[in-house]
C-alpha cells in the first residue's frame, strides 16, 4: 500500500500542507469544508491508499495550516488555491482528474467544473455548501457550545477548549454525534487550540458567506459530476441537490441514508467506494 506523504506545497501564492498517495489515474483531488482541513479525508485517503488510486488533499488557505487568507473576497481566492491544485496534481500524473470536496469544498469543485481550461474528468461534490443553506452559519455561531467558548470571562485551557469545540463539531457535523471517532475529532480540535483560532475560523466564515449566496453558473458544466449527500445533513440541505440535477440531468446523485454532513468522514467507506467507481467509470453526461 502506497504511503501518504505529508508535505508543504505552494499554490497559487498560498503555502499550504498536501497529503498525498501516488497510485493510479485519474488522481482524485480532495479539497475540504470550512472550519474543517485536509485531515477530514484521512479515512477516506487510507482506503483510495488500498485500492492503489492517486490522491491529494490540501487545507486551503485561511484553515488548517495554510497560510492566512488576504484581504478582498475569498471565494476568488480559494478557486485559485483548488485550480493551482489540480494543475499541481496533473502535473504529477499526466492525466485528467477528479475534483472532490466537502460543503465549501463541493462548492469550490462545482465552481472548478465551470471553466474550460482545467483537465477534469469529473467532479464529486459532497453536500456542497451554496445551494440550500438554512442559516448554517448561524447555526454555528449559535451553538451554546461556540458561545461559551467565546463567552468565558478568562482564557480557557487549551484542554477544555478543544473538548467544547469538539463536543460542537460532533453535534454540528454528524448524524450520530456519539459515534465520531476520537481520533476524528482530535484531528479537527488540532486547528482550534485556543479562542483566538476559533475567532479567526468565525471571522472568515463571515467573509464568506455573502459569497456564497449565488455562487454557480452551473449551465457552464460539461464534465460529468457525482453528487453526494447525507439524508440528515443539518448544515446544508439535501434540498439543494435540486438544484444541480435539475441544471445538470446527467448528475449521478447518491443520497446517503443516515449521514450527516462531513459524509467522507462519517461514511467514509461508502464515499470511497463511490469516489473509486465515479474514477473507473464517469458517467458519459452529453455537453
């Protein structure tokens, strides 16, 4: 089984921490969601590592370890960041690619497939966010959880931190919050040490979400596209895969039953199972 090489990366004048599998094309290129970093796709990594498939997960810039995000709108940003990705991961293999991502991710892969210079063989958006978002944000920001930490009269040991943000992330993120690997969550409080990153992560989401109010032009779509989503998906809607099959018929849509929103984490081996077959077989969807 191929390693998983960690290693710094510079794309698109941002550098950022790569996790990378060699293996077989097409490589499948993974970006993640917001608040969330490239460490969300480590289940689902280990099992394309099996199934011998190339890989590469980035955190983007703002999350995880990447550099900061620089003043002005994010969304351009972050499109830079995924295209400087895929180039990066063509570069290596020599072949078109798969473009997965997870809620901002997933809208960051929709938004890839709109343009025509980028050497997709498909994407496979996992409940991308930008679609039907019923307060997520402030879902987030609501939460007594995120409020207490925010709240509490003296800095909070860095302990106690990560086990409040942890306990929310199990609660925000997943259907059955009790059944959240510990070593999934650690990985997610890795990035949230203290109430200054927490308020840095609300900060960005706040300059995001104007953003992603209209975010797609998906008439331009022309490569094929694997839609995922958990039936119980609190922070966006399963409602909002709609949206692209109504615009895109030729949409392959799996809706995941009993998952929530971070399906690659929950249902990691499902996601995999699907990211393999979409690899070996995209759909042939007419232009």
């Amino acid at each position: 089984m191929p390693p998983l090489i960690e290693h710094r990366l510079d794309l698109a004048g941002y550098t950022t921490r790569a996790l990378e599998l060699e293996g077989d094309t097409p490589a499948i290129v993974l970006l993640h969601g917001y608040a969330d970093s490239a460490d969300s796709w480590r289940r689902v990594l280990d099992l394309l590592a099996r199934a011998d498939r190339a890989a590469l997960a980035v955190d983007l810039p703002g999350f995880g370890v990447a550099d900061a995000l620089q003043e002005g709108p994010v969304l351009p940003q972050l499109d830079a960041v995924a295209a400087a990705a895929v180039a990066y991961a063509h570069e290596q293999t020599g072949a078109e690619l798969i473009l997965g991502g997870n809620s901002l991710g997933g809208a960051l892969a929709l938004r890839a497939a709109e343009r025509d210079d980028l050497p997709l063989a498909g994407i496979a958006p996992v409940a991308p966010a930008g679609l039907d978002m019923p307060g997520w944000f402030a879902i987030i920001e609501r939460d007594p959880i995120v409020r207490w930490v925010l709240a509490a009269p003296v800095p909070l040991p860095e302990q106690v931190l990560r086990t409040a943000v942890g306990e929310a992330y199990r609660q925000l993120a997943f259907a059955n919050p009790r059944k959240a690997a510990r070593e999934v969550v650690r990985a997610f409080t890795d990035h949230h040490r203290d109430r200054a990153s927490v308020n840095r992560i609300l900060a960005n989401g706040r300059r995001v979400l104007p953003e992603l109010e209209q975010p797609f032009r998906l008439d331009r779509i022309r490569c094929p596209v694997l839609l995922i989503w958990g039936d119980r998906d609190r922070m966006v809607t399963h409602r909002g895969a709609e949206v692209v099959t109504a615009a895109l018929p030729g949409t392959t849509y799996e809706l995941l039953e009993g998952v929530g929103h971070c399906a690659q984490v929950e249902a990691a081996e499902r996601v995999a199972e699907l990211l393999l077959d979409f690899a070996r077989h995209p759909s042939q969807r007419a232009a």
